[in-house]
C-alpha cells in the first residue's frame, strides 16, 4: 500500500460524493471519484487502489454486480455503502466479495473508522508475514499466512481476504471460543451492537468454502451463547 492510501469513491449522488472525498482528503486520504459501475471497472484495471468504496444503489450496473466483477482480479479492500433498511444488501454484498459494510446515510466518522480498522489489518498482515502456517491434520487444512492461501486435502480453497482474517485468526486463537464481540472487534475495529449478523453470515460462508456446513461442525464449531472457535492443531 502506499504512503498515502488511495481510496476509489463509486457513488452516483455528486452532493454526497463531493462531502466524502472532501472530508477523506482531509484526513489524509487520496481520492477519486466515479459515477457509475462500469467507470469503476475501468479505473480499477488502469489503477490501483487501496480500497473501493462502492454503493450499492447504483444506475445500471449495480454496485453488487460491480463487486462481483471486480473480485475477479481486484485483491484490495471492498466497503459497500448500504441502504439502512436493507439488510438483504449486507449480506449480498459480503457473499459476493465486500470486506465490510457502513450503512446510509453515511456518517463520516464511521466511515473514516472503518476505512482505518481495514487498514490496520493490512499492517498487521505484514507484520504476521513471518509468522508460520497453520495445519490442522485432523481434517487435512493448511492455513499459509504468508502467502495467505488455504488448502484442503491438498486443494485450495479460495477465500475473500475477509473470510481469510476471519480463519486466520480462529486458527491463531484456537481452541479459544471468541465472540461476536471479539471477532467484530479484532477484525473491523467495532462492538457488536447485538444485531449485526456479519460474523454468522461470514463463518457460514467460510464453513461453506470448506465443505464444513453440516454439523457436527469438523473445522469452525459453535458454542451457543458463547461464540466461535477452530479445530486446534
């Protein structure tokens, strides 16, 4: 990532857009701004961003279609912005690809706290990049957090960079059961208010990817009231 982090803004509403990147670029961000999904797709192939924030209600393309487009070669951050009383939305969007999610209308420290909590996790990535790979023989998964792959009876699993931070750090933390809490917390730099569902959404997801999704769960187990944790080495 760059010394200052260049972010690609896709939102049709010019008012909203012109009061985000300007307040963005006030806190030190490199902006740019794009109307319409298919500018979008074009930026990302001649450019590189550190992070796409991308609403959802676009015209034409929408910016669900967008994500998925862009997933198939685009490896940086993806935050949707979300209509509040959608919720369907967040977890599309999340299922296609997105990293995170701030709801409509934007507030934008939230949005400025978010974009910072994703790239922490960028440095603490580097920081862990000597760290060793994770292997649970049991069930025959090996978690590379170098080269951040994943491989299951010797083939890979392919992840979003959020569903890999969210292994990684059950795999790390293993057999320790985290909450929502902890998870929300470690991974988007958030308490969980109760009703956020992003974590269930993902670990069902992940469990999905790994051919884990019938209980009795074999890699990621639940215990109710109390959280998630990972199959340990």
């Amino acid at each position: 990532m760059a010394s200052v982090p260049y972010i690609l803004l896709v939102e049709d509403d010019e008012r909203l857009a012109r009061l985000v990147s300007s307040f963005l670029e006030g806190q030190g961000f490199r902006v740019r701004t794009v109307g319409n999904g298919p500018d979008a797709l074009s930026s990302l192939q001649s450019e590189a961003p550190d992070c796409l924030v991308l609403d959802i209600l676009l015209p034409g393309m929408d910016g669900i279609e967008v994500c998925r487009r862009a997933r198939a070669s685009y490896s940086g951050w993806i935050l949707m912005l979300t209509a509040l009383d959608e919720d369907i939305h967040e977890v599309v969007a999340l299922d296609t690809g997105a990293d995170d999610y701030v709801t409509k209308p934007v507030r934008p420290q939230v949005l400025l706290s978010r974009l910072r909590a994703l790239f922490r996790r960028t440095s603490r990535d580097t920081r862990k990049s000597t760290q060793d790979a994770r292997w649970i023989p049991s069930v025959g998964l090996r978690i590379d957090g170098v080269l951040r792959t994943v491989n299951l009876a010797e083939s890979p699993v392919h992840l979003t960079d959020a569903e890999f931070d969210l292994l990684w750090l059950l795999a790390n933390r293993a057999p320790e059961v985290l909450s929502r809490d902890d998870l929300l917390s470690s991974l988007r730099g958030i308490e969980h208010d109760g009703l956020d569902r992003s974590i269930d959404m993902r670990i069902s997801k992940l469990r999905r990817k790994l051919g884990d999704e019938h209980p009795p769960h074999r890699i990621i187990k639940t215990v109710r009231g109390r959280g998630y944790f990972c199959t340990p080495e």
